[in-house]
C-alpha cells in the first residue's frame, strides 16, 4: 500500500524541550524565521541519495518551515530553477563563484515577496581581489563567495536589514579564517542601524579560528545562544545517514539588536532518507 508523504515523515528536531510547537506556529508577524539549507549540488554522483531522488523532499522541508529568509548553498543551475518553480512566493538572488554567473555552484539566498522590497544585491568574492570573478587566494581550493542583499521589512515598519549568504572553502585553513575576516570587514562598512542575518556553511566548527572572527565580532551565534549547553550530538552533517555527532559547520547568525526566539538543527527524513548531506539550520529572530 502506498502513503502520501506526510503519512511517513519521520521528523527530528534539535530544539529546547517544548518548543517545537512555537517554532511550527509561531504567529508573531514581526519575527524572522531563517534557514539556511546545504542542498547538495545536483551533479554529484550520489547514486541512491541523487538530486532527482530527494529534490521534492527539500521542497517539502523548506515548506514545513516557511522561512521568510533562505539561505542555499550548493545550488547548480538545474537546481536553482527547480527552487524557483516549486517556491513561487520567493524571490531569489545568487551567481556561480566562476567567472560567468550562471556556470556551476551557486550559493543564493531566497526571501519572501510579499514581505520584503529589495534595495540592493550584490556579489563578492572571498579572496584578496574581493571584485574579481573567480578569484581565489591563500590556500582555498576553489572559488569562494558570499551573495549579499540588503532588504526593507514591510511587517517592521521599513526597518531595513541585511541578509548575506556564503560557503567557505572545505580544504583551506587559512581561506576560511580570511573569508570570515573578509565577512567581518564588510559588515563593518554597513549602515548603523541596520540588522544583519549572515546564513552559509562555515566548514568549521564552533571554537574555530573562523568562529571566533565572526561570533567574537558582535555577532550572535543563534544556534548556541538558545542552547547555551554544548552537546556532542549537535553535527550539521547528515553523511546521509542521520549522523549526529560531529561539528556543527552550518550556522545562522545575527546581530545584536535582533533577540534569538528559537534555534534548530532540523533532522527531517523520509524512511531513512535525508533531503542533503547537511541538516538544514534555523532560527527564528525578532527585532528588540
């Protein structure tokens, strides 16, 4: 016999004790819900666990949580417009890393239209040429990005914000301490006044030389801040097969002036099978 999906959803959730409820219908119309999601890039040869297997249950895990700001990383073209299809009510942003925009891995963030008005998108690249299309430095393996825009919220009164999505490079040390430098640097020059919500995977854990950079520089690790108690199981990567201990290497974080509501590493499978490689992370922010 044959079940609908929502019929064998297995659901786990890294959340404080008797808040999932709150997280799933929360009705404050002024809190940001935010995600960001490693989905995987569509090319790898993953066999049982390839994109056209598991991309409608990235769809679903996407829609359950209905986050006002996403942030993607690992989007290839088909994927992208397989996002763009299936999520109607977002717009969307992001370019390769390479030097022409739509050629390979993207890492893009998505936000809702009927609650933000876009002031500006940019793209820049973590290297010491930060303009330069496809430019890489230090020890990083490959190119490396961070796609940024800055939004109005209609539901908080025009305040304006930032939101800014990236992946650091998985091999090099030094690159990823650069690039959050880099990210700390531009958050610096930004407008006072303004929030700033920073999603990506960080490859690097909690305590890390990035970390410290970007958490030790006024910026709240969301994450940690509702789970003040550090725990082995809290791994953000899935390794396809529900793991749990290891570094937590996807992070949402914020700035001060935004109060953390809720935080979670969202551990959704059907029957065993996972959406990616990573868990998808979220948090839900409200402006103080």
């Amino acid at each position: 016999m044959k079940f609908p999906y929502f019929f064998i959803l297995l659901v786990s959730v890294l959340v404080l004790p008797g808040k999932e409820e709150v997280f799933l219908n929360q009705k404050n119309s002024k809190a940001l819900r935010v995600m960001s999601f490693n989905i995987r890039l569509g090319i790898a040869n993953d066999g049982p666990n390839r994109w056209d297997l598991r991309k409608d249950l990235v769809i679903r895990t996407i829609k359950k949580y209905k986050p006002d700001l996403l942030g993607l990383q690992e989007v290839f073209p088909m994927q992208e417009k397989y996002l763009r299809e299936n999520l109607p009510g977002y717009d969307y942003y992001g370019r390769s890393r390479l030097v022409d925009p739509k050629d390979g891995e993207a890492c893009s963030v998505m936000f809702k239209k009927n609650r933000f008005l876009t002031l500006e998108k940019s793209t820049f690249w973590l290297s010491e040429n930060q303009d330069e299309p496809g430019s890489k430095s230090w020890d990083s393996s490959l190119p490396r990005i961070a796609n940024l825009v800055s939004l109005t919220d209609k539901q908080n009164k025009g305040r304006k914000f930032y939101f800014l999505n990236t992946h650091f490079d998985h091999r090099g040390k030094v690159a990823r301490e650069e690039a959050a430098k880099i990210i700390r640097n531009r958050i610096g020059l930004m407008k006072q006044g303004s929030s700033v919500v920073i999603t990506g995977d960080f490859n690097s854990g909690e305590g890390s030389k990035p970390y410290n950079v970007l958490v030790g520089g006024n910026l709240l690790d969301t994450f940690r801040h509702a789970h003040p108690t550090r725990t082995d199981e809290e791994s953000t990567f899935t390794a396809w097969n529900g793991r749990l201990i290891g570094n937590r290497i996807d992070w949402v974080l914020c700035s001060p002036d935004l109060k953390v509501l809720h935080a979670s590493i969202d551990r959704t499978n059907e029957s065993g099978r996972y959406p990616s490689d990573h868990y998808p992370v979220t948090a839900i922010l409200e402006i103080k």
